[in-house]
C-alpha cells in the first residue's frame, strides 16, 4: 500500500443504532485491500432513502449510511494504477463482482452478487474513510467544489431512467420533484412540509 502518512489509525462515523437512532462513533480507518483505494470522504449528500432508512433502520443496526459520495484518494492498495494519492472525485457506491455475465455484458448495476455501499454492505459515506475499487473512483478536475459532485450518483439515475425504452422513445417526459414529494408525504404523515426549499446537506460537516 503506498504511504498513509496523514490517515489516522481511527476516525468518526454516523452508525445507524435502531429507527431514528444515528450516533457518532468512532471506527478503524479501513486498509485498501489489493486493487483498493482509501477515499477520504469530503463529501456527500443525503438522499431520500437514506432518511427512509433512518426513520425505519431498514438495512440494521450497525450500517453507516451514504451513497451520494465524493472525496479525495487517500491511499493506493497493491497493484492500483492510474490513480494518484490527492486526486478528487466522486465514488460509485456499487461493490459488484465484476465477473457475473451482467457484470460482464457493462450492466454492473444489475449485478446480483455485490451491494450498495451505505446500504448494508461496507462503509458508507458518513464516514470520514472508506476503502472502495479503484475503479469505483471516478476523477474530477482538481480544485472542483466536491459537494456538487455528490449529484453524481443521483444524476446517474435519471440517465438511466432517460436510457429506458419506453422513455427514451417517447416524444416528452416530465421529472416532478412536487410529484415525488406529495407521493412521499402520503406514505408518511409526518414528512417536512418545506424539505425542498432546504440547503442540501453534506458530510463531513466543516
């Protein structure tokens, strides 16, 4: 592993304890295995589900959340190339296999043999480190403000979501953040009535 000078031996982390129970705990950095960089996280954003999951602890105790991710490489695992300790970016929170025939055919996403980090399968990006493939680490411009970054992952869906035949082959789509928002307070009654019109929040804090 090329040099940690700098990473410290511990670090905080949100850890999900029970529904609507997040305390701040201090974990073991993680060591990249071969193939691995260490990200540290500067970054990332809350999404809906992740509110869902703390409201109702759907993925256990014990997980820290965090999909939304950017950060910068912080140390190099054996036999990664290409990548550079300092370099920024934004992290794919899918852990895949990477030799399943969807993994193989560029469809990872669909991969049935991985996870979703922040989801019940590693750290997630409420964490102030996290070791992911170093193919999961996706490089931006130096000097980029990270906390847009975090978009990335939910810019991705929508891609995907514009990708699908039957909307790709339709004359118009409409995306409604309203529409979404009054589904999610009918499912739960006591949603926030002005969610939308706050700041997004970010992790760590500074």
């Amino acid at each position: 592993m090329s040099s940690t000078a700098g990473v410290p031996a511990s670090m905080r982390a949100v850890v999900q304890h029970g529904p609507e129970d997040l305390r701040l705990d201090k974990l073991p950095v993680p060591e990249p295995a071969p193939g691995q960089v260490l990200v540290r996280v500067r970054a990332n954003g809350i999404c809906g589900s992740d509110l869902h999951s703390w409201r109702h602890a759907l993925f256990g105790t014990g997980v820290v959340l965090g999909h939304e991710i950017a950060g910068e490489v912080a140390a190099l695992g054996e036999g990664v190339s290409g990548l550079s300790v300092g370099e920024v970016g934004a992290v794919y929170a899918g852990d895949t296999c990477g030799s399943c025939d969807l993994c193989s055919a560029g469809l990872s996403y669909y991969c049935q043999n991985g996870h979703g980090l922040g989801t019940g399968g590693g750290l997630g990006g409420l964490a102030e480190y996290l070791a992911v493939p170093a193919a999961s680490f996706l490089p931006v411009s130096p000097g980029t403000d990270l906390a847009p970054v975090t978009f990335a992952e939910p810019l991705a869906n929508g891609l995907r979501c514009l990708d699908r035949p039957e909307v790709s082959e339709a004359s118009s789509a409409r995306c409604s953040w309203r529409d979404a928002r009054s589904a999610a307070r009918r499912r739960s009654s006591s949603a926030p009535s002005a969610r939308s019109t706050r700041p997004r929040r970010t992790w760590p804090p500074s």
